[in-house]
C-alpha cells in the first residue's frame, strides 16, 4: 500500500513540473484598470477619458514609453484600462531618466 501510494506521488510530481514544448513567455507587461462607472455616467465618462488619459498615453506611444495602450468597456458599467509595456524595467519611472 505504500509503494501504491509513494509511486502515485512520484509520477504525480513528475507530470505536474513537465513543461509544455509550445509555451512561450508573452512580450511584454500589460498593466490594467478597472474603474467601476456610475450607471448614466459612461458617456461623460469615455468623453473625459478621450481628453485626458487616452491624449497623455498616446503621447507616451509616440515618445516610445509604452507599447501600446486601449480602452474597454465590459457589462455592469465597467471599464478596463491597459497600457502594454516592454519589460518590467520599463514600467520603473527611473527607466526614462
């Protein structure tokens, strides 16, 4: 009974540290948001949005700060920030200096 259940712990361990071949690490952080919206307010709100923080992380596109950047709106008046950096390094505001 104890081989049985030394042997199931050994095979066990064996396939959970086995790696898949076609896993690859992503490129990439990608940093999010989530800002719960009054409901009747998500217009006002995508408007504000639009002028402030979607002007600033183009601006940083363009400098090559960022990668990439998006605005999302999910169900429930949620909307999702994400800003796709390079490297962790990237994200330190030191990085820049």
């Amino acid at each position: 009974m104890k081989l049985l259940l030394v042997s199931m712990l050994i095979f066990s361990v064996s396939a959970f540290t086995q790696e898949e071949s076609s896993r690859e690490p992503a490129p990439g952080v990608t940093e999010l948001t989530v800002i719960k919206v009054k409901a009747n307010y998500m217009g006002n709100y995508m408007d504000g949005i639009e002028k402030t923080w979607v002007a600033s992380n183009q601006i940083a596109k363009d400098m090559g700060k960022i990668v990439d950047y998006g605005v999302y709106v999910g169900n429930n008046n949620y909307v999702y920030l994400t800003v796709q950096h390079e490297s962790y390094a990237s994200m330190d505001p030191s990085y820049w200096v």
